[in-house]
C-alpha cells in the first residue's frame, strides 16, 4: 500500500533548534534549525520510504480555540526570535524539494494534519512525524504516529497498542483523557484534582466523559464525584480544546504531493547556499567530505 507522510513543520524545527548547538552561514545567518530539520526530513524518508509527503505548519494568527478559550496557550512562551527567524528558510527548502507546504489561518497544524488523515487514510497508510502526543487521537488501523523519543536521537511508530500502553487509554479516548486532566502546555484545566491515574480509572470503567457524567450515581468515592461535579464545566471546555478538528477547509493535491526527486539543481542550489555540503553528497548519491565546519554537528544527535 502506498505511504503518506505528513509532517508536523513547528513541532519537528522546533525539535531540531534545541537539539543542535549554534550553526550559521558565511554570512553569519543562523541555520541550525534549517539543518536539523532537513537530516530529519532526510532520515524520515529514507526509514518510511513515502510515496507522497506534505508539511502543515502554525500560522501566526490565533486559531479558533482561543475564541472558545481566551487562556488557550496564554502561559505558553513566545518562540524565540532565532528560531522564528528559520521558518521561511525551511519552507524555502521544502518549495526546492517541491514538496507542498499546509497552513491554514484560524487552525492550527495538528488540525490540517487530522483533516489530510483522515481523507488519505481512506485509500493509503499515513504516517504523522510529530512530538505532539494531541495527535495520538488520530491513530488507528490506517494512521499512525512516529515520534522523536529521547530528544532527537531516537524514534517510535505509535500505532493502537502503542497508544494504549503509552498513555494507558485508547487512541479514541486521548481526548476524554485531557479533558480530565487537562493540559498545562496549552492552559486549559481539566478537572481540579484529577490526575492521570484516576482519568484512566474512569475511562476503563465508563469509557467516556460522558458516560463518567451520566453514571455520577455509580461513583462510590464520594470526594471524587464532588471533584467531578464542580469541574464538569471545565472537563467539557476541555474537552472541545483537545478535539482536533478533521474538517479544515483545504484541498490536497496527490500529485504534487508525490515525493520526487530531492536531488535537482534547485535542491541542491539552496543547500549550498546555507553550507550544507554533507546533505548536498545525500541526495547526489555521493559522500560527505570530512571537513570540519558542519560536519562537526554529529548527525546522530538527530535521529
């Protein structure tokens, strides 16, 4: 069966920014990001052999959950200016890979994501390269998620029984589970003084949010069902938070999704352009020279 491979372009550069000490042009731009990013798009690749791939990426604007929610990622830091500074550069390099780039305003990533999913996984695999575990919510028979472990050093493919020992609930109920608990990243509360293990108490005995609301009648602890019922609102707010939208307004390309060919004049102009010499001899075909400059960032600190 073919394969699609979507990216998370924000969660992924941002990976590879704090993974890698300072790297910059001739002409004194910093790239180390752009770097990371490319030895990972490289490495993704080359391990799940794509037929198609895309790349969604955050827009500046807020989205529709900070009208549902105006303390949505209120608390979350502002992205560093260095790395801000990179986004264009690697959008750049992936319009000389021509490979398509997704963003649409009012959403965020995980949401186009989801949408492009959910279509493709009707007639392909498709295979989400994120950090994000919000995403874990979209895996099933046909999708599933790589992820970075450990840093970047390291990768894992979630599909369902993954999920379910990672997380201790099922794909299906990742967002029953941060309705519960909340989500400290993204600033929204869940229900006060439930945590993790009492969230997939409930979830393996009702199965749902819902379903933990209507049997409030069978909750024997007396001190968790008042927990439950003072924070019913939030776990409901909460809830509309965690859901990744699968409806987006976007129209997804196949053809230009196709992955071709990486090593064209234009690929390879702009790599040189940024020094990239090792990764300029990967996608030739040859092999890296044993210079110092970039090759002294050890690309096993990638995956």
């Amino acid at each position: 069966m073919a394969k699609l491979v979507l990216i998370d372009g924000h969660a992924i550069l941002h990976r590879a920014y704090h993974a890698l000490p300072p790297l910059t042009t001739r002409s004194g731009e910093l790239v180390n990001a752009v770097y990371g990013f490319c030895t990972i798009l490289l490495k993704v690749i080359d391990d799940l052999k794509p037929k198609y791939l895309a790349v969604a990426f955050d827009t500046p604007k807020p989205t529709f959950r900070q009208d549902i929610f105006i303390g949505y990622q209120a608390q979350r830091p502002k992205m560093e200016e260095e790395l801000a500074g990179q986004i264009e550069k690697v959008q750049k390099v992936l319009e000389a890979f021509k490979i398509p780039v997704f963003a649409v305003e009012g959403y965020e990533a995980d949401d186009v994501i989801a949408t492009i999913a959910k279509k493709a996984a009707k007639k392909q695999e498709v295979i989400i390269v994120s950090g994000d575990r919000d995403l874990f919510q979209l895996v099933d028979e046909r999708i599933k998620i790589y992820m970075p472990i450990r840093g970047l050093s390291e990768a894992q493919l979630f599909g369902e029984k993954q999920v379910g020992e990672k997380m201790g609930v099922k794909p299906k109920q990742i967002i029953d589970y941060k309705a519960l608990v909340g989500d400290a990243s993204d600033n929204y509360p869940g229900v006060p003084g439930i945590g993790p293990k009492t969230a997939v108490e409930l979830l393996e005995r009702f199965g749902t949010l819902e379903n933990i609301y209507q049997s409030l009648d069978r909750i024997e602890n007396q001190v968790l069902k008042e927990k439950l019922v003072k924070g019913k609102e939030n776990a409901e707010l909460s809830k509309k938070l965690a859901t990744i939208i699968t409806n987006v307004p976007i129209n997804f390309d196949w053809e230009k999704s196709q992955l071709g060919d990486l090593g064209s004049e234009e690929a390879l102009a702009i790599l040189r352009q940024f020094g990239f010499k090792s990764l300029m001899a990967r996608i030739s075909g040859g092999k890296p020279k044993k210079n110092k400059k970039e090759e002294e960032i050890k690309q096993e600190r990638l995956f």
